[in-house]
C-alpha cells in the first residue's frame, strides 16, 4: 500500500506541474495590458516576401492572396506550389504573385515546401524579412507591419496571433476546438508575454529577418515543423516572441473527415514532441542557463486541453476508488481535488476573460462530451501513430 502511495503522489505532483502553468499563464492573460510595447503602425521601407507553402490549395489561395493585397505594407508574395495536382500555381500567378512548383512525391510536407522557397529567393536579392503564411489564411490589414515592427525591434522570430473560426453551422465539437484554439494560440501566450518569456511557433503568421531564416534547415518531414524550428531557434539565442497585434485566421473544415486529419496531426505531433523534446529542452535550458528555452519546454508540457481534463478526471477517480479502500489515501485525495480546482478555475477564468465570444456557459459545460469523443485520437498515438504530415480534406 506504501508503494501505491508513493506512485499516486508522484502522480498528483507531475499533473500539477503542467496545471500550476496553465493558471499562471491564463491569470496574466486575464489581466494584460492592452498596450503594445512596439509601435506596430511605424511605416515599412524594408523589403518583405511572403512565403506561401501551397498543397492542392486552388480553392482556398484567393482569400489569402486578396488578404496580402489589402495589407497597410506592400509586400512580394512567393507560392510553392508543391506537388500539387490541381492548378494552384497558375491561380497564383493570375492573381499577381510569383509561384513556383516543386514535385518529389519521396519528400512530402510543409518543411520540404519551404525549404524550397527559401532556396528560391537565396538564388535572387534575398528580402529583408520573411513571413510564412498557410495558403488557407487571412490576414489582417495591419498584419503584416506588425509583424515586421517587432522583428526589428526584437530582432527575434515572431508570431502572429493565429487563430482558427467556425462557422455558423459547425458543430458543437467545432465550437470547442475553436474555443480550445483560442486559448492555446492567444491566451497562453499573451499571458507568457506579460512575463516577458517567449512562444511556440504555430505555423502561419511567422516573421524572420533573413540573417535568421537563412540559419534554419526546414527539409524535415515533421508534423508540427514549425513548433519544434520555435525551439531551434530558442536554443541558439533566438526564442520567439509573440504579437497579438497582427491578426490571422483560418477556418475550421466543415467535413468530418478533414476535422478529424487535422486534430490528429496537431494532437500526435504535439504529444510527440512532448515524449521525445521536451526532456532534452528542459535539461538544455538548465544546463545552458537559457530561461527562454526552458520556458518553451515548460510551456509545451502542457497537453492539449482535451488530454488534460482526462488525466486530471483520471487522477481524481483513481484517488476516490483508492481512498473508498482505504483512508491513508484521504490527504492525497485532498491534494488531488486542489490541482482539478485549479484547472477548473484556470478554464472558468479563461471563459470569462476571453472565451465567451467563442461558446456559450451551456457549450462550456458539454465539454466533458466533447473529451469523450477525443479518447480514439489519443489511443490511435498510442498504437498507431501519425508520424507524417497528412493534407486535411478541405471544402470544395
């Protein structure tokens, strides 16, 4: 029984670790200030390209592409239409940007694609800075100065606040996704941003000056490429850092099977990088003495929302069937119900700051539903595996 002890208070500890930042980060959030520390309208004289990775993405690059055009900075747009079947790139070109195709069907993916394009303007008058944008996506007017602004104010990496919609006739499971978006793509790291400690890169709306573009080998294969490049770069000095004043949307697949490719590939690519990175980052940060990386290995050890309710509900329903057997396990169970408190309160306080824009109290409360349909994503990690990157079906 001393031994079941020991395992579930090391159990209670290892939750609580990820809960505790979680509320840290959604606390700061709550009350940020609104003001920038960069002067984000300042006029752009320097030269900008932006790079577009593009899969078959005919029916959805216009929206983006007008989206650039309509931007406060002009700007030189590159498409890499890469291994497309259908006639992105011509689009492309008709609508004024410059497209170029690539076809390897050995070496597939986004980190393939853009490895490409940055080769491409290598060959030409590099530009002064990058900015990769998904070719489903729509920027603000002002994204894009942004963007710019705190690159070379930071002289880091950056990040847009990069956000997925709904529609109007999505399901609820949608409405939560959304919801859950919004918490780990704006909230989390605004509330990092407070405390001046970096993001994860998200993988669309990303900011490089050249002379740090040009340090990155992007031919990888990786499902979540650009998060585990954010640590890249965060070990050489260079951690990225958030701006919630350039705007980016994307919309969520109205099909389910779409839905379905893209919560796995976000979901798998995350929990392995959890596995297999996160320890080693931890490690370096504190053996380098670099609090930026070890506040992105501290960051991404907290897991999706959906896994995270399901190891705490875990942990409280083990703790309550062991305690029913015997009352040694009382004060663990106390222990256990303060870190589900914290969590709880963590999500509640996010709703009320942010989130009820997203769903209603109701659709909050029918969140439990919405984990129960996740538990086949996380049994697929466990026995088969998304390792490579998989197109999510779009809409026609």
């Amino acid at each position: 029984m001393l031994f079941i002890q020991i395992i579930y208070s090391l159990l209670i500890i290892v939750f609580a670790i990820p809960t505790l930042v979680l509320f840290i980060q959604v606390f700061f959030a709550a009350f940020a200030s609104r003001k920038a520390r960069v002067n984000v309208n300042d006029a752009i004289t320097d030269r900008v390209t932006v790079l577009i990775p593009a899969h078959n993405e005919s029916s959805n690059i216009l929206p983006t592409l007008a989206s650039l055009k309509a931007q406060s900075t002009k700007v030189e747009v590159l498409v890499v239409a890469d291994n497309c079947e259908d006639d992105t790139a011509h689009i492309a070109r008709a609508a004024g940007a410059t497209a170029v195709e690539r076809f390897d069907q050995s070496l597939r993916g986004k980190g393939y694609a853009l490895d490409f394009g940055v080769r491409h303007l290598a060959k030409e008058a590099a530009p002064d800075y990058v900015v990769i944008v998904d070719a489903d996506c729509v920027l603000e007017s002002n994204a894009i100065t942004a963007l710019i602004n705190t690159a070379k104010h930071e002289a880091r990496p950056v990040q847009a606040c990069y956000l997925m919609r709904s529609s109007a006739q999505s399901s609820i499971k949608t409405k939560i996704a959304e919801f859950a978006w919004l918490l780990k793509n704006f909230v989390r790291p605004l509330g990092f941003m407070q405390l001046r400690l970096p993001c994860q890169l998200t993988g669309s709306g990303m900011a490089f000056s050249w002379s740090l573009i040009s340090k990155v080998n992007f031919a990888s294969g990786h499902i979540v490429e650009d998060m585990k490049m954010g640590l890249d770069f965060a070990d050489i000095g260079f951690a990225p850092v958030f701006c919630p004043a350039a705007l980016v949307y994307s919309d969520f697949p109205v099909n389910e099977e779409g839905i379905k490719t893209q919560r796995t590939r976000w979901e798998h690519g995350h929990l392995g990088i959890i596995i297999k990175d996160v320890p080693s980052v931890l490690r370096k940060g504190i053996t380098h003495k670099n609090l930026n990386l070890f506040a992105m290995g501290i960051d991404l050890i907290v897991p999706p929302l959906s896994l995270m309710a399901i190891m705490l509900m875990s942990l409280l329903m083990g703790g309550l069937a062991l305690t029913l057997i015997s009352n040694a396990f009382a004060s663990l169970l106390v222990n256990a119900v303060a870190v589900f408190a914290i969590f709880v309160i963590s999500i509640m306080l996010f709703w009320l700051a942010y989130g009820r824009k997203a769903i209603s109290l109701g659709q909050l409360l029918s969140i439990p539903y919405y984990i129960l349909m996740k538990l086949p994503i996380y049994a697929k990690f466990i026995f088969h595996r998304q390792s490579e990157w998989v197109r999510s079906k779009r809409d026609e």
